[in-house]
C-alpha cells in the first residue's frame, strides 16, 4: 500500500478463534480474544503497490447509538492529528496508517474522515482529499455539510480543467467523480464549448448522483439543449397587460374594404379547431353583424380554402389566393407541416401570410410570413414573473410528463425561474399515459436514497398510522400525530420532506385532475399549484375540486377577463355560433382584426399590407396583448388564470 495512504474498512476478527459455549473454554477463549486484541492483531496488510490512490469505502451502515470507539483507535487519531498540527506530515501519515473507521463510534469516525481530508490537502493530493471531503459531506448534515461543500468547491477552482478530467478518469466511478464531471461540463458550457460540455455531461451515465447533483446535470442538460433555440427567443420580451395598452388601435371597430384569405384543415383530425379559428375570423369580418347583413358587396371579404392538413393542398391553396390579385393577405394554417408549405409558397408569391403557430422558426428570414400563435417560452415567462414577482414563490419542483411538451416546459419554466432567482429544488418525470402518480411523487419528498435508519423510521411510522385506524378516534389521532413527528435523533425530518413552495405542472387539465388528489394522499400539503394552458378547461375542478384550490395556470385567452372588447368579443360569438368563445376563435378573430386594422390605414396591396403589419409594434387583441417584431415573430402575454373556491378568476 503507498505510504502516507490510511488503510480503512479492513475486516475484523480473522485471528479471533472460534468460542465454544461451555464453561472454562468460554472464559479462556475471550481472554485468549481480549489478548490478541491488545496487541494490535489485525489482518495481513496487503503487499505495497505504487500510484493508484486510496479507494475509498462505501458508507457503512451508522453504528447502534451505543457504540463505543475502541481507545486505541482514539489514541492513534488523536496522534496523528496531533502531529498534522504540528506539521509532521511523516508521523501523521504512520498513524494514520493503523487507523481502522469501523472500530470508532459516529462522531470519532467523523473526525477521522476530516484527519484524512486534511492529510490529502496536507500531502498535495487534491483527488484523495476531494475523496474524503465527498464521504465527509454526505455523512454530515445541515450547515456543517454546506460548509464541507464550500471546501469542495474551493478545491476545483484552481484546477485547470484538463486535470479535472484527468482525476475523473483516474476515479472511474468513485466519489467524487460525479462532482468533477459537473464542474467540468459547467466550465466547458461557459467557454461555448458544447460538444465537450455534452462528452461531460454523458460520463455521468452510471454514476450514482445525489439528488442536487441530478438536479444540477439536468439543469446544465437544458442550458445546453437551450442555446440557440428558437422557441426560447420570446424569453423575456413580454409586452405589457392589456390594462396598460387603453388608447391602442386594435380588435373591434368596423370592418374594413377588402379581400383576405383563410387556409385551414377543415376537414380531418382538427377541423373542430380549425373551423373555430374560421369562426373568429368571420367574426371580425362582420359576416355576422345585422348591420352587415345583406350589404351587399360590403366589409371584409373572406376566401376560404380547405387544406385537409396536407402540406402540398395548403402551398396550392396560397398559389391560388395569390393569382385573384385582391388577396392582400391570408390566415393559417394549423399544423406544422402544412404550415411549412404555406410560409415557402407565401414567399415564393409576395403574399402576407398570418400564421396560428407557436413555432418561431416558421417566420425566420421569410419577410412575407408572420407568427402569431402563443409560444411557451411566453407562458413560462408570465408564469416565473407572477410565480416570483407577485406571489413571493423562491423554491418550486417540477413534476412533468416525458413526452416533447412537457419536457419544454420543464426547460423554459427552470431557466425563466433561476433568471428571476428562484430555485429549482426538485424534478421528477412521469410516462405520458401513467394514471399512478406515486413514484414521481415520492421521489420529489425525499423517498429517493433512504439511508437504513430512514428506512425503519418509515417502517416504525406505517405501522404506528396501521395502528391508529383500530383505535378509537381521540387515541388513534393522538396516535397518528405522533407518527407524523418522528423524526431522526438528531432532529432531521424522515419523508415527505416538503422543501419547495410551489409545484409546476405542465400537463393537461385531466392529468392534472389526477395529480392534485395523489398529492394529498401522499401528504404533500401547504404548496401551491400552478401550470401551463393545458389547465384551462371547466371540467378541471369537477375533477380536481378543492385540491386545485389556490392554484393558477396561463391560458392563450381568457373569456372572463374584465375588459370591455374581450366581454364583447365572448357575447358576441356565443351569440352567433351558439357556444362559448375559444382561444382559437379569439385568435382567428385577432387575426382579421390586424388585418383590417391595416387596412383602414390604407394598405390596400399584399406589398402595402406586409409593411403596414411590420411597422404595427403593439396590438392589444382578445387574445392578449402582441407586439410584433422585426423578425415577423409576436411576442404575446398570455392570460393568467387562479382558482378561488371552486371558480377560475382572471389575475391581472
């Protein structure tokens, strides 16, 4: 064994003769045992061997609190300690040598742990001591392993980065590894450097990572997933509420001269959708105003074309609107693909083409293409600026179904919260189409990585509440309270450890209706709730009821919003199509609007048109407030929706 390097976890007793249970053999035997032992017998120590370091131990299980540490074991610690102060780094490096961690009680095993640490930095060993101060801080607790933490941190920064990696090849899978390839994958993202930031991110495949180094890896995974991506553009540029746009030209007045364009999936798998969107448009066009009826030849024009949701119906479709020659500009489509075809053609042709979708890179370098549609970088930014501005929120989890949507969402809410401060302290996924929700639960609460003794206070506390429900009522509620109290002797909480204000939901309202209740049921209380769109829908509290209750969520457009011309808007189409408004009407119908708004303003050609909506920079429409950028991109505030007994409430 190379000098200087302590030898511990070594197995006792070897020498140890086997006792027999009868009389004065008994007795010779342990005085024969208590012999050896006073005399140091130990295993044979294992022959030298040059370079590699010191492995360092798996936690051993904590030792019963009677446990007392052997006095030769003291005395050997506290001369080698001794002799660190003093600076005899040989004597230290002997003693420490003969120190066995499995023959000293908690605390005295703790103070060794440090000896060691202090005897690596002591020595110029880095690795060994970011191998000891590792063990050290995952045996402490509380403020204590914060600042053994801080140590660590210390002991990273005047590394180059090629000797981090180096010690994380030579520890392979042994603490601190993990550590060193987060670091190293920070670093490498800071310089820009992403494919070895990723290479860093990948060695941590196998390892086993504590739960705020899984939480780091994720978080440095989106940073390096994020760069660059267009979805996220809109972060940060919300515009302002629709209550501070009063005296801005936009939805409503009457409807202007002219001839626009509707290309939508009509028919196929949304055409419910699509022909709401074609509601709003015909709305705004005052198709169904009486005054308009039966002018004939008056208002606004609309040419609707059917695309199926096929991309090569919906280019043709463009084409056609294009060669009439009064077509200053057209709406839609809806799904991606045909969306795509829609946005080449247009530009191929010089027609102003307003699309429905969120995906930004849709208008990227297409002057004749605008996107109008509700990104989720907008809802996760309006949700961080209430979540931390308005409600005080500083620590949330993120509970997510693994599929592409909630995924985004995991990644632009985290990103949107840490810019404003706030902390991300616990992730879980789901499986899309779970409907058991108790894993991922479990897993946020502290169920994850249970040392043995947290495993029998579970156990202790199951049976105390099993108990309880064959008790009479005042013993057994006395009795489920104090199940609830247990706690580590040292005061530590046992799960559900509840360490965040907020949890963040990116689902639909049916999942969400799942969720809330297997929330309460596993004791997670005293969190507010919030979430992204898919919430809105008035079957969300028939099914969550009162677990919802507090909880808020973003929504593309809300028909309760106290302002006059959304009032007007929602009376309006429930009185013309006989169903209440939708975001999708509200969008169709903020579409034409903008069109006509451009109108009246005397842009009567595609090329007029197309400037006109440019050099439109704010739009308050019943959809929310838009401003339109340079790039043909609109950054749109989306409408925040709570729940206040029973009801959805629109918050300002």
């Amino acid at each position: 064994m190379r000098r200087g390097a302590p030898r511990i976890g070594r197995r006792e007793g070897r020498c140890a003769p086997v006792l027999w249970r009868h009389g004065w053999l008994r007795a010779a035997a342990l005085a024969l045992v208590a012999a050896l032992v006073a005399t140091g017998c130990r295993a044979p120590a294992p022959a030298p061997r040059p370079a590699p370091p010191p492995r360092v131990p798996a936690p051993q299980p904590t030792p019963e609190p009677e446990q007392r540490s052997d006095p030769e074991q003291l005395r050997r610690l506290a001369e080698a300690t001794d002799a660190l102060a003093e600076g005899a780094l040989e004597v230290a490096r002997f003693e420490a040598e003969q120190i066995q961690l499995g023959q000293l009680a908690p605390e005295a095993r703790l103070q060794a742990i440090r000896f060691f640490a202090d005897l690596a930095l002591a020595s110029d060993q880095p690795v060994d001591a970011l191998r000891w101060l590792s063990l050290l801080r995952d045996r402490e607790t509380g403020y204590r392993a914060e600042a053994v933490q801080s140590e660590i941190a210390d002991l990273f920064r005047p590394q180059s980065t090629a000797t981090l990696v180096a010690s994380a090849e030579t520890l392979g899978g042994r603490p601190p590894a993990a550590e060193i390839w987060l670091e190293v994958a920070r670093r490498e993202l800071r310089s820009d450097q992403r494919e070895r930031a990723q290479i860093a991110l990948d060695r941590l495949d196998g390892l086993r990572l504590r739960e705020p180094q899984q939480l780091e890896a994720e978080r440095l995974a989106m940073q390096l997933g994020a760069r660059g991506r267009p979805d996220t553009a809109a972060a940060g540029r919300l515009p302002p509420r629709l209550s501070e746009l009063r005296g801005v030209p936009g939805a409503g007045g009457e409807p202007a001269q002219g001839v626009i364009g509707v290309v939508l999936p009509l028919t196929g798998p949304v055409a419910r959708v699509a022909e709401e969107t074609l509601q709003g448009v015909l709305l705004a066009a005052g198709i169904f105003d009486p005054e308009m009826r039966g002018a004939l030849g008056g208002g606004l024009q609309v040419e609707v074309r059917d695309t199926r949701g096929d991309p090569a119906r919906a280019a043709a479709a463009i084409r056609e609107l294009s060669e009439r020659g009064d077509v200053v500009a057209a709406i839609g489509p809806l799904l991606r693909d045909e969306t795509q075809a829609a946005a080449r053609e247009a530009e191929s042709v010089g027609l102003p083409l307003l699309t429905l979708t969120r995906r930004e890179a849709v208008a990227a370098e297409r002057p004749e293409v605008f996107r109008l549609g509700l990104t989720r970088a907008a809802e996760a930014e309006a949700l961080a600026e209430h979540a931390v501005d308005r409600v005080g929120i500083q620590r949330v989890a993120i509970l997510y179904p693994r599929d592409e949507y909630g995924e985004e969402f995991r990644t632009l809410l985290w990103l949107a919260l840490e810019e404003r401060g706030a902390q991300i302290v616990g992730v879980a996924g789901y499986d899309p189409g779970a409907t058991d929700f108790a894993g991922p639960i479990r897993s946020l609460v502290g169920y994850d990585f249970l040392d043995p003794g947290t495993q029998e206070l579970l156990a202790e506390r199951e049976k105390m509440l099993d108990r309880a429900k064959r008790l009479p009522p005042e013993e057994a509620k006395e009795l489920r309270t104090e199940a609830r109290e247990l706690a580590h002797p040292d005061g530590r909480p046992i799960p559900p450890i509840i360490d965040f204000d907020a949890l963040f939901i990116p689902d639909a309202h049916d999942k969400v209706g799942l969720i809330a209740p297997a929330l309460a049921y596993h004791q997670v209380s005293g969190v507010r709730l919030f979430g992204s769109s898919g919430w809105h829908h008035p079957e969300l509290m028939e099914i969550a009821g009162r677990h919802v209750e507090g909880a808020f969520f973003a929504s593309g457009f809300d028909p309760a919003y106290p302002s006059p011309f959304v009032q007007e808007f929602s009376r309006r189409f429930e009185m013309s199509f006989g169903a209440p408004a939708t975001v999708f009407g509200a969008q169709g119908f903020d579409a034409a609007n903008l069109i006509q708004l451009q109108m009246l303003r005397g842009a009567t050609t595609a090329d007029a048109m197309r400037d006109a909506i440019l050099a439109t920079r704010l739009f308050p429409g019943v959809s929310g407030a838009m401003a339109l950028e340079a790039d043909g991109n609109v950054s749109r505030r989306p409408f925040l929706v709570g729940i206040q007994r029973g009801k959805p409430t629109s918050i300002e």
